[in-house]
C-alpha cells in the first residue's frame, strides 16, 4: 500500500530535538507532489543546510512539525490527501535539529495554519519486555561518522510484493509477504512504527537502549488489516470493502508476534498531547 511507504519517512526524522527559538528556513518553495508517484518517489533528504522532501501529505508535514503520532492530530478530514514536495534552505549556522521549528513556520506561513495543543487520555499500547527478559540480542551498531553531520537520506519503495524503507546506516523495515522485518530499530523507533500500523498510539515503556534486528510473522488477514490500518492513521482515503475487513479483524496483530523476542504489547490508557488545527488552508500561497 502506497501509504505505508509514505509514512517511513518520518520515523528516523520524528526524534529530532526542538529548541525553543523560532526559527525558519531561509528560503523553501512548495509544490504539488506528482498525481501518480512512482515507486521511489516518496523521500527526505538533507545535505548541510539543503532540504528536500517528496510526496508527503500535508498531516505528514504537521506530523513531522510537531514530532507527534497520527492519532494526536486533528484536523479536517482532507488533511492525509494533498501531497506537496517542499525544498528549502536552513539558515547558515543553524543546526538541522531545528528543522521542525523551521517546518512549523512554514505551515503557518504558507498554510496559514492556526491550531492549539490540549491533553486527552487515549488507549495505547505499552510495548514492554516481558518477564523472562528479553530474548533478543543488539544488532551490530554502525560505524559513527566522522566530522561534519552525515546526510540524512531516507528513502521508500514498494511494488506489489511489498513496500519497506531505508531508513540510513543499515536501520530499515520492509512489510511483506505475510511479515513485517525491523533492521537496527531502537524501542522508541519500534514504537513509532508499529503507532502507524496499529489502532492506537504505541509507547515505548522497555527502557532498553540498542537497536535490534526483527522479524514478525503475520496471519495472512493480520497482515491485511495491518495495511488497511496504516491508511486509516494518516487519512487516505480508503474503499469501504477494504475498510470492512477490518471489522472482524484483531486490534491487536503484533502481540503473538513480539512473545519470541521477549517483547509485548500491554493495554493502558495515557494523557498524550494533542495538536487540534483550527484552520489551514488547503493549498499554500505562491512561492
């Protein structure tokens, strides 16, 4: 599913730290993304102070902005549907950890975007070690960089057979044929990706450090409604037959799945933060 591949792209970009300046992009110009992208077309890249990112929906632009899940947005239901590309420049001596700040300008800028944050009590998924302990060793940590900050390039692809990303330094995931394989993932990033695929948020509650190499076998009509699901949290649109299968489907997939590498997933109720966007224009002003 084309969405699955869209919403990779966030996950390595969702941690990076916010300042409390306010700072934007020197310049950036905005837009529509390809009616039909191709198969490698979805991408975040940033060379320096060059940004590039391809294929996004605006709820993905507001996501990444605000370093928050799907489901704490709301917002029109148009809003998981136009796609934009955006190529902009950060400022020269400003570090890219302030990208979302820069991002939040943007949409407020060039959207018009005027929203407010109120904390609601949501149920979600604690992924926990169980336990036995986990059953599970790191996987091999990649080289660190030397000198200035590395490119971030983070691409997506897919085709009938499956969609994944390449997440960059050997972290990547791929969902197909029945299972869903996690390359050099920490738990928080686990967490991040298993949220777009699931009913409800996923938190990070093991407290382990490391990433981890897994490969979580599906039922097939799991693996289907999986799919669906990562649709539904970032607002595609999705026929009602394929929406009805998710009617008799389990809420919860990946439990079974997780009990091999002493990993699980517990039912809880949190406060999160929730951005509720009170208006926002559906195209942006000319560059």
């Amino acid at each position: 599913m084309a969405l699955i591949r869209t919403v990779c792209v966030l996950l390595l970009l969702t941690t990076i730290a916010a300042a409390q300046a306010n700072p934007q992009f020197e310049v950036a110009s905005i837009h529509p993304a390809a009616e039909q992208l191709s198969q490698t077309a979805v991408g975040v890249h940033i060379d320096d102070s060059r940004v590039r990112i391809t294929g996004l929906t605006l709820k993905l632009y507001v996501g990444l902005a605000y370093g928050l899940k799907p489901q704490q947005i709301v917002g029109p239901d148009w809003l998981g549907q136009p796609r934009f590309d955006i190529a902009a420049k950060i400022p020269e001596g400003a570090s890219r950890d302030r990208m979302p700040l820069m991002m939040r300008a943007l949409l407020a800028d060039r959207f018009g975007m005027k929203s407010h944050h109120e904390t609601r009590e949501f149920p979600v998924y604690a992924l926990t070690v169980a336990k036995e302990g986990l059953k599970i060793e790191p996987s091999a940590a990649a080289d660190a960089p030397a000198g200035r900050p590395p490119a971030v390039d983070v691409t997506s692809g897919g085709s009938a057979a499956g969609s994944g990303a390449d997440l960059g330094r050997g972290s990547s995931f791929w969902l197909a044929n029945n299972r869903l394989e996690i390359r050099k993932m920490t738990m928080p990033t686990i967490a991040e990706l298993l949220t777009r695929l699931s009913d409800r948020p996923v938190i990070d509650a093991t407290g382990v450090s490391g990433s981890y190499d897994l490969t979580l076998e599906l039922p097939p009509e799991d693996f289907v409604a999986v799919q669906i699901r990562g649709g539904v949290n970032n607002g595609a649109v999705i026929p009602p037959q394929a929406l009805r299968l998710l009617d008799g489907a389990v809420l919860d997939p990946f439990t079974n799945a997780l009990q091999k590498f002493g990993l699980g997933l517990q039912s809880r109720k949190a406060p999160l933060d929730v951005l509720v966007i009170d208006s926002i224009q559906r195209t942006p002003t000319e560059n």
